[in-house]
C-alpha cells in the first residue's frame, strides 16, 4: 500500500479535531525551531551592550514563537503534499489530527502576537525583521517559491538565516557586520543542507511533485551544486577571522569543520551510484546539522568565558 494510500485524506472538507498538546507542538517544527532559537541565541549575546535577562528571554521567546509560526502556516500551505511524502506523512494534517483551517488560525496568532510582543517590549526594528522573516517563509518561499522552482532552497534560504539578525537587533536595537556574517553563513550552508536531504529523499519529492533540485536537473547536477556551494560556504565561514570580527579560535575551528564539510561534498560528488551514494548523502545530511551547531556554539562559548573571565579574576 502506497503512503498516499496510507496517509493521504480529504483535507478540503470540515472535520473535527482530535489534536492533542502533542500535535500543536508538531505544528511548531521543533526541531528547525530548535535551530531558530540557537542561532538566535548566538546573534542576541554576541551584539554589544548590556543583555538585560528579562528582554534576552523575551526576544529569544518572540523569535521562537516567530519560526513555530511560520512552521504551522508551512504545514497548513502544504498540507496536501505533506500526505504524499514519506517523511512528512505523519504529520498532524495529513494524519487528520488537526484541520487546515485550525493550523491557519494557529499559525497566524502565534505570528502576530510573536511580531507585537517583541515590538512593543524589546523594539521595533527587531519586530519588524520578524515579521518579515515569517512573511518571507511563508509567502515567499511556501508559497511563492517551493512549488514553482527548483531554486526554492536557495531563494527561500534567507528566512532560516534571519533569526541571528532579528536577534542582534532585539539586543542593539541596530544592525551591523557580524549579524549580516552570521546571515550569510546560515544562508549559504543552507543548499549543501537540503540537497543533501533531496538527494535521497528524491522519490518523495518526485511523488509530491516538489521541484527540488534533483527533480528538475538531476542527481549529478545537484552533486555538482551542492560542491559549489560548499566550497562558498566554506570560505565565508572562515572569512570573519582575517576580517577580525571573529578570533582566531572560531577561524582554527571553521578551518577543521569546513575540512569535514567538503571532504563529505567532494565524496557525494564521486559516490553516484548505489549504497555508497545514498551513505555518502546521508552523512553529509547529518555532518552539516554539526557543522552549523558548532560554529554558533563555538562563538556563543566565547561570549560566555569572556563575560566569566571578570568574576573569576
């Protein structure tokens, strides 16, 4: 039995809900959400001025919020195709545990009271950079993008890289170099990311009709990309070092981590064919999600032994 036999339903008619705390939370995409509110955290301590505890916990809590809402409207917009994929087949609506219509109205409540919250108590330029960050997932990447081209990930990128930016603004009430560093990190490792998922992911994106990369151009187009990109990522990784907006510790590790990530980008382009291949995807999949932790962690690290070095000495 097919999975659409299995999981897809009548997503257009009226139902009535069986969600449970469970399924709202599902809607919220924990685990992307758990990226949102790490590379947040980096941006918000990283910005200068004093980090009072009660605004830090509201702007990381408001960006939170923010990328849950944007993950319910996600899965509200794409409740159809979610039915066809294995991967995204059990998800609330397409299990029939939590309408469209609810997923929407859900969606939507959390977006606004994310974006006014952090306006009316942090500021508003900091709410701002959020709303258009959910605007941008939502209607220009799910909407707009995802379906259309196979360029989704590259465009609709950008939102999943925003959150360090909103947070630096939460935290400085301004903007300068290092969010738009951070951005440019987030937002280039994000197709190596993905393809890498695609790639063996191919026959449920081909099935929903989702024009990934590897759909429209082809596994071996995509090994191309996805080594071109690495190498750019790579080296906007390791620039802030020797432009000085980030130590020499964060340079010797991006150096060693972007070793890992184009080791793994250059054996996805040799392996093509069979298990090697599918393992070579697979573990530049995993590689990349460490890669992008350790980073920000390496630098979130730093803003804590420098703010501990004072009471210690």
């Amino acid at each position: 039995m097919s999975v659409l036999d299995q999981n897809a339903i009548d997503l257009s008619g009226p139902r009535i809900s069986e969600a449970g705390v469970r399924d709202y939370l599902a809607l919220l995409k924990p685990r992307v959400m758990s990226l949102v509110v790490f590379t947040a955290m980096v941006g918000y301590f990283l910005a200068p001025g004093d980090h009072h505890p009660v605004l830090a916990i509201t702007s990381i809590l408001c960006i939170a919020i923010g990328g849950g809402a944007s993950g319910a409207l996600n899965m509200w917009y794409e409740g159809d195709i979610d039915a066809l994929m294995t991967r995204t087949a059990n998800r609330p609506i397409p299990r029939g545990r939590i309408t469209r219509p609810e997923a929407l109205t859900f969606g939507i409540v959390l977006a606004f009271f994310s974006v006014m919250t952090l306006g009316i108590l942090v500021n508003w330029l900091a709410g701002a950079l959020l709303a258009f960050t959910i605007f941008f997932y939502v209607v220009i990447y799910t909407i707009g993008l995802k379906r259309w081209t196979a360029q989704n990930i590259v465009i609709g990128g950008a939102a999943g890289a925003l959150p360090p930016v909103v947070a630096w603004a939460a935290a400085s009430g301004s903007l300068s170099m290092e969010p738009i560093l951070l951005f440019l990190i987030i937002f280039f490792w994000t197709p190596p990311h993905f393809w890498a998922l695609a790639l063996f992911r191919n026959d449920d994106y081909t099935r929903a009709g989702v024009p990934m990369l590897p759909v429209v151009a082809g596994p071996d187009a995509t090994r191309l990309q996805i080594l071109l990109y690495t190498v750019v990522l790579v080296v906007t990784a390791v620039a802030p070092w020797p432009l000085g907006y980030f130590s020499a510790v964060y340079g010797v590790a991006s150096l060693i981590l972007g070793a890992g990530m184009m080791f793994l980008a250059v054996q996805v382009y040799r392996l093509r064919e069979g298990k090697p291949a599918t393992k070579a995807t697979r573990q530049l999949f995993a590689f990349s999600i460490l890669y992008l932790f350790a980073l920000f962690a390496i630098l979130l690290l730093e803003v804590a032994v420098k703010a501990a070095l004072p009471l210690i000495w």
